[in-house]
C-alpha cells in the first residue's frame, strides 16, 4: 500500500517548521471529519454528499503525496454518483494509513 | 497587487497563502470559506485578483463568479482537472490551477494576472485619451494631408476634384488643394449623394453645377468634361423638369 510524505509539505514551507505543523494539524483535523461524513452519508445513501467528502479527502491524498492513491480515489469519486463503487475498497483502505501517519507526526 | 482567496478547505487557504508569500509584489488580504462573505467583502473593497475554488458546498465557484458585478481576474484552484474548459467560457478566468498548488505553477498564473491586467489598463487609457469626434464632423468634413498638415475642407464647400498624376488638386469655393492621392480614395471618402465622377478625371459637387451641356457640367467658371459613360448617371441625378 501506497505511504503518505511530507514532501509536497517541506517544500512549500521552505524550512518553516510552524506553517509545517500548523498544516498538519489542520489537515488532521479537517481529514477526520472528512472521513465520518463520508460513512454518515454513505450509509444514507446520500451519494452526492459523499462524492463531496471524497473529493475533499482526495485534495488531502495530493497534499500528503498519495499519487497513486489520488488517482484510483478519482475514478471512485466519478463513480459513485452513479451508484458505482469501483475503487470503493482500495479508497477506504487508505484512509486509516492516512489518520494513522498524520497522529504519530 | 492585491488578491483574495476563496476555499471552504481552511488547509488550501493556509498553502494558498504560504505559496503566495513567495511571489513579490503580491499581498493576499483576505481569505473566505464561503462565497457570500467573499461577495460581501467585494462589495466593499477592491482586489485585483480572486484565487477561487470551484468545489464549494451550496455555493460553487462558477456561482460565484455569476455573481460578481465588476469581477477581477478570476484564477481557479480546484483538485479536478475536469472543469477546465467550463472554466475558460468565462472571460474573467485567467487560469486553471491544480491542487497541490506549485509555485512556479503559481507564479505563472500571477504573471498573467499582471500582463493581462497591463494590457487592459493600456487600452483603457488609450480609448479614454482618443479625442471625442461628434458624428456630424465627420460626415461634414475631410481631413487632407498637405505638407505634413491635416487640413480640414468642408464637403460642401467642394466644387471639383481633378485627378493630376499621383496628386489631386481640390477646387473649393475659396481655396486649391494639391494632395498626393487618387481620385477613387477620395471618391470613397466622399458623400454619394452629394459627388459623382463624371470623367475619368473629374469628381464634382453634384449641388454646384451651374449648367449642363451635351458632353460638360458649368461649376464656377471652370468647364468639366463629361464623358459619355457617366453622362446618364448625371442626368439620373439631377432634379430635371
């Protein structure tokens, strides 16, 4: 499985270890909620507000330099609007590497 | 120049911004979640550029951007590369920017921002700076280069124009004009309804003629051939009993 780094991060912070860690949290944080939004309206039904959820946690995989991970997450997010879950495992397998390595940091 | 960021992500605010801080003689001076506080913010204050997200809840960026009254230059930031050419259709839009946002990419959108910004200004103070002419002066009167002078001529102070090699030689009321041109562009230039050529020579002020013969037209004191091709034309024209 594909690992997040803090490349895309170092770089624009250009040595700035507090915009670095200020981010970090921010993205934990929105990255969290993200998620159980995705579930909440998942278990709805609510497509259209999950495909929201997706596309945000999917700007979070860029940031945390998940390529792959991005990718695979956009063609999960094209098809769940119609009730397609292509990707839909490989998606929900990330996302605890994801809170995972964003709390031991 | 001063730009705005709009992006409900408080994280895409904050790299938007660190990127920003970055390009010289850029200063983000305010930053929304939203699209109505951004609007109530424009209302009030002027911005040179807006950095926009496309993906808003409620609200999208191209609603947004429908909204705007006197718009700045627009450039979209958003994690999918599909809406790009929906982005383009409108005109404010000055570029497309995908998230993770890069510098130098950044960088380069900013460099367009300024050119086109540039560009505007420029047209602007030329089209403010143009001498207003009223309509009627123009259709009134010609303007003719001699010795490196515009010279006015009231049309219809024309009597006669007569083809002279490269030059043309105006007959007016009071005055003689040598111009350097030909007699078909300044026929162009001239009322229809008001000159006619009557030779291959001679363009008259039809309101001028005194009398006519078979083969002339009497204007002032001077006798203007008529050749027979136009000969008709000129009777057409004429107010005859």
């Amino acid at each position: 499985m594909e690992q997040p780094n803090l490349s895309y991060i170092k770089k624009i912070s250009k040595g700035e270890i507090e915009f670095e860690q200020t981010l970090l949290e921010i993205i934990n944080e929105e990255l969290s909620g993200e998620i159980d939004n995705y579930y909440k309206f998942l278990q709805e039904n609510n497509f259209e507000k999950a495909k929201f959820y997706i596309h945000r946690i999917k700007h979070k995989m860029s940031i945390l330099g998940l390529e792959k991970s991005y990718e695979i997450t956009n063609v999960f997010e094209k098809s769940i609007k119609k009730g397609d879950f292509k990707n839909k495992e490989y998606f929900e397998s990330i996302l605890p590497i994801m809170l995972k390595f964003l709390q031991k940091l | 120049m001063k730009g705005i960021i709009v992006d409900d992500e408080l994280s895409a605010r904050l790299i938007l911004k660190q990127v920003a801080i970055n390009v010289p003689n850029l200063d983000i001076v305010a930053d929304f979640e939203n699209a109505l506080q951004a609007l109530k913010y424009l209302n009030k204050n002027v911005v040179d550029v807006i950095f926009l997200d496309i993906h808003m809840p409620d609200f999208t960026g191209f609603d947004f951007i429908e909204s705007l009254k006197n718009p700045p230059k627009v450039v979209l930031t958003t994690s999918d590369r599909n809406f790009a050419l929906e982005a383009f259709e409108y005109k404010i839009v000055v570029d497309y920017l995908l998230k993770p946002i890069e510098l130098n990419r950044f960088e380069k959108a900013i460099e367009k921002v300024k050119t086109i910004n540039l560009v505007e200004d420029v047209t602007r103070t030329k089209i403010k700076n143009e001498p207003k002419v009223k309509a009627n002066e123009t259709d009134d009167t010609l303007y003719v280069n001699i010795d490196r002078r515009l010279v006015k001529i009231d049309l219809s102070s024309i009597c006669v124009i007569e083809a002279k090699g490269d030059y043309i030689k105006i007959i007016t009321e009071n005055k003689n004009y040598i111009v350097h041109s030909s007699l078909k562009k300044i026929e162009e230039k001239l009322p229809h309804e008001m000159f006619l050529k009557v030779h291959r020579s001679y363009v008259i002020n039809i309101k001028k003629i005194i009398d006519i013969e078979d083969n002339s037209v009497l204007i002032n004191k001077d006798v203007i051939p008529v050749s027979r091709v136009n000969r008709n034309e000129l009777k057409r024209r004429l107010n005859l009993l």
